[in-house]
C-alpha cells in the first residue's frame, strides 16, 4: 500500500512540476511571455500578411474547361518588420500560386497570383493555397472556386 501510495505521490508531483512553465500560474496579462516562449514585444513587432480581400476567397464564377484563369490576391504589411514569404503551395497541380520573393517592408503591399487550369475538371472546383511567411501566424491560406463546364461538341462537320 505504501508503494502504491509513494507512486501517486510521484506523479502528482511530477505533474504539477511539469505544468508550471515557470510562471506560477499566471498568463500573458502578468507574464510578458507566451506559451512558446516568445515575448510578446517581439511579437508585436511580427510582420502582418493582411489581405485586402478579408475573406481570403475568389470565385471565379462559370468558367469552360481547358480555361486557365488567374486572380491576384492583394495584401499590405502592417507590422512592424519586413514581411517575407517563405512558400506557397497549390492544394494541386492545376493551382499554382506565384509570391514576391524580396521582403515586403512595413507598410507595403504586394500581390500574390493564382492561377487555375481547369484542364480535365468538370463541376464544381474549390481548391486552396498555403501561404508560410514569417508572421505570427506562421502561414495564411487563400481560396479559389470555379463551376467548370463542359463544352458541348457540334455533330457538324467544320466548314472548309
């Protein structure tokens, strides 16, 4: 019994140590540390990714297949350092994003183009992209949709 007892003593101790961070319970109002150990003075001077389009969506509407469509997505930093995108990545091959590769400074904008090939797609297409850059966020994820039809065929035989 002693044993048993000695062990769950153990491991409410263990943790309890373990839980505590070092801050006795307190949160970011008494603790000028996150839980990932970042300050958050640095992380108020993070760099923003705020897109002008707040809902991060285009649709492209009613578009033909084998159609390739393009949109940019607009954004402005408005954090306090230079802006950089590390990635973008298209949920497919059909999605293909293109990003400013130099830093965007504070209070700059830049733009961030997808383009979707509606080659070999039919019906209703949502497909993302996702964004890594060094915010506090870490990435940002846009969004395109498109109803893709299929041209009908002429039975006629093309005129000469």
């Amino acid at each position: 019994m002693k044993q048993r007892f000695f062990i769950l003593f153990m491991l409410v101790i263990g943790n309890t140590a373990c839980n505590n961070n070092g801050n006795n319970g307190a949160g970011l109002i008494n603790n000028p540390h996150s839980a990932n150990g970042m300050d958050t003075v640095a992380a108020a001077r993070k760099p923003t990714m705020e897109f002008v389009d707040t809902t991060h969506v285009h649709d492209f509407g009613v578009i033909k297949q084998e159609d390739v469509v393009s949109y940019d997505f607009a954004f402005v930093n408005h954090g306090k350092t230079p802006l950089i995108i590390n990635g973008a990545v298209g949920s497919c091959g059909c999605t293909v994003p293109e990003y400013p590769k130099t830093p965007i400074q504070p209070g700059e904008g830049g733009k961030l183009k997808v383009t979707f090939n509606s080659a070999g797609k039919s019906g209703l297409q949502n497909k993302t992209v996702t964004i890594t850059a060094n915010t506090l966020k870490g990435s940002e994820m846009l969004f395109i949709k498109s109803q893709v039809i299929v041209p009908e065929k002429s039975d006629k035989p093309a005129s000469k």
